[in-house]
C-alpha cells in the first residue's frame, strides 16, 4: 500500500526553505508466497515518485520532494493493520495501498479513523467500499464484475454445464467464489461440489480426489497462486487433465508457471484481471517500456494501478493546493484523471466508474489476454 505521507504546515521538516517532504508509504506483501505482487506494487509507486520529483511537482506554488516509506504486510491482516496504524502515527496524508482484501478491509478502517484516504489498486472484494467512507477509493474491478464475467465466459463461451468451486477461505478468495457461484447458477451451470482450503496449503489431494468423482468439466478456484499452482500440478497427478481451471487475478500471474511447475493442465486455466490488459491502457504500452527498463523481469499485475493511485493523489493535492487530507479530500473525491490505466472518475462510495477487466489463459507458459 502506498501512502503518502504528507508533513504540513507545522507537522514536519522541510527539505529546504523552499521544499516540503511529502512522505509516500508503502505496504503491501514483499516476504512469502506473494511477494511477486508486493514486489510489483512496491516498484510501481517508486517509479510514480521518481517520476514525479524528476519534474519538479509543486503543490501551492511550492516545490515538493515525495519520499516512499516502505512497509511488508506479508499478506496478514494483523500485520497489515499495524502497518496502517504506524503510518498513521506518522502523520501521513494518503495511502495507495495493499494487495489482498483480508488485508485492506481492516487496514480501510484504520485509516478512516486517522482521517486518511487510501487508494487500492489491487484488493477486490466489494465489502471494501460498502462503508461508504470518503477515505476509501478502489481503481480497479471489484468481484462482483470479475466473478460475473468467469460465470458469463463459462456459459457462453466455453458452453460448460458442471462446474466444482473450491475459495481458500479468506476475505479474497471466498468472496470472488461466491459470486462465480451465485452468477453460475443463475446461468443455468449445476455446481457440483464446492469444497475450501486455506491460503496456506499446499496438498489438495483428498479435495480433488472427491471432485474428480462428481465429473466437473471445470474448476473455479477462489484464491492466489501460491495455491493454485501446485493445485494444478496435482490435478495433472489425479488425470484431470480435461478439466478446465478459472480464477481470478489472484491466480493471473506469470508466476502461476512456475509454481505450477509446467503441468500441462495450466493450458487450461482462463483467468480475469480488474482492468484492461497493458495494450489497451491509455498509456500502458510506453509506460511498460519504462518499467521494464527500471526493473527487468519483475511485472506482475497491479504495479500500473499504484503508479496511477500516488499520481492521482499527487493530482488531488495539487488541485488543492494542499497536501493537508482534510483540504484535498473533496479534490480526490471529484476526480477526473487521465491515467496510465484509464481515466480515474469515483461513484460516490469510492468505488471506480466504468470499470474494464481481461480474460487472459496461458501460452507457452506466459499470461495472454484472450481478445
């Protein structure tokens, strides 16, 4: 999670007479099984904040220097919160912030309660927004577009008729799997089996086993890719090797290869992201260039959306002529920002307008949109 830090007037130093620090911090899960996405939102902030010292960002008529305080969730809530609350201590002015809804749900109230906006770029669930709060903005699809569009493309498109559901019981994963399921069956597709693990495992051979039995044509798992992918290889051990395999965007990621270590049933896996693939971003496809340039062979998924999250606070602020949340709050609120993924516009209750997501499946081992 990004969040921007902001000393004002009388609340911290100054670079020089001239130049107020403004303080971006970051969390989200650089250490254990999804630091390939911790890793990815962390380098798409610092790219936002070089980016924007290297032009000389003022806000008010003043130069401003923007600085990233970077903090590891590890993807735990408890771990997630006390982030939050040390930003707060801090005296931060916003947050572009953490990638999984276990996370970022709790990690929403404590920033309400300091009074600081939080941008998410990758959490999902759609209980982010339901306070209402105007600290809480999400700039990407929630579930209820991603799970509707799996259980659309599962009908209509692959034409399947049995389907099992497995959600590894977090805030994430059960709740994108409900939502397939309920858009599923309101489809005409029979759910077979719906069985749950946990984020943390590693055998599902008795889960699928017990599927195999009730003949799905597909699974849809709710869940991140640590899990997904020796699900996969494990599925290929049992024979299911006809069965198709659908997620979210916590399975769509490069890294599913590896950690399914090249079973074959990753062909087929179909997979949905909140937003549009890098080629059809307003400034996707130069914005990568750059990116991979600064940091070879680390994109993933998300690090587009952090980038654009610290560019629209930095647009609020500025648009306010103050980094002081109480000021630019109603600034963020009526935004209307041309970013590298869209343009950023806000529903009422933070949530985005017009949201796109992608459909992508797998070849030769590499994550690729399917139109």
């Amino acid at each position: 999670m990004l969040l921007i830090a902001a000393t004002v007037a009388g609340m911290g130093t100054m670079a020089t007479a001239q130049e107020q620090i403004i303080k971006i911090g970051h969390s989200g899960p650089v250490s254990g099984p999804q630091a390939h996405y911790g890793k990815d939102i962390k380098n798409g902030a610092q790219m936002a904040i070089d980016d924007l010292n290297a032009k000389g960002f003022e806000i008010g008529g003043k130069k401003v220097k923007f600085e990233l305080i970077a903090e590891d969730d590890a993807a735990d809530p408890k771990q997630g919160t006390a982030a939050s609350q040390k930003l707060c201590d801090e005296n931060v002015a916003g947050a572009v912030a953490f990638v999984n809804s276990g996370v970022a749900i709790p990690a929403a109230k404590v920033f309400h309660d300091c009074g600081i906006p939080v941008i998410n770029g990758a959490a999902t669930n759609p209980d982010l927004t339901k306070p209402g709060w105007d600290t809480t903005y999400r700039i990407i699809a929630n579930d209820n577009a991603l799970g509707a569009a799996l259980a659309n493309y599962t009908a209509n498109t692959a034409k399947l008729t049995q389907v099992a559901v497995i959600d590894d019981r977090t805030a994430y994963g059960q709740g994108l799997a409900s939502v397939y399921k309920k858009e599923a069956e309101k489809l005409g597709i029979k759910v077979v089996a719906s069985e749950f693990t946990n984020d943390k495992a590693t055998d599902f051979m008795a889960i699928l086993t017990s599927i195999k039995a009730k003949k799905p044509q597909a699974i849809f798992y709710g869940g991140m890719y640590g899990q997904a992918g020796p699900m996969l290889r494990q599925m290929a051990q049992l024979g299911m090797n006809d069965v198709k395999f659908y997620g979210g965007d916590g399975i769509c990621i490069d890294a599913l290869t590896e950690v399914a270590a090249g079973a074959k049933t990753q062909e087929n896996v179909v997979c949905a992201d909140g937003g549009a693939s890098i080629a059809k971003m307003p400034g996707g496809t130069e914005w990568k260039k750059r990116y991979d340039a600064k940091y070879p062979g680390q994109f993933q998924v998300y690090s587009p959306y952090f980038y654009d999250g610290v560019m629209l606070l930095a647009d609020a602020m500025q648009r306010a002529g103050s980094a002081d949340p109480k000021v630019y709050i109603p600034f963020l609120q009526k935004s209307n920002f041309s970013g590298v993924t869209s343009r950023l516009e806000f529903e009422k209750n933070g949530e985005m307008k017009n949201p796109s997501y992608t459909l992508s499946h797998f070849v030769n081992g590499k994550k690729t949109p399917l139109d």
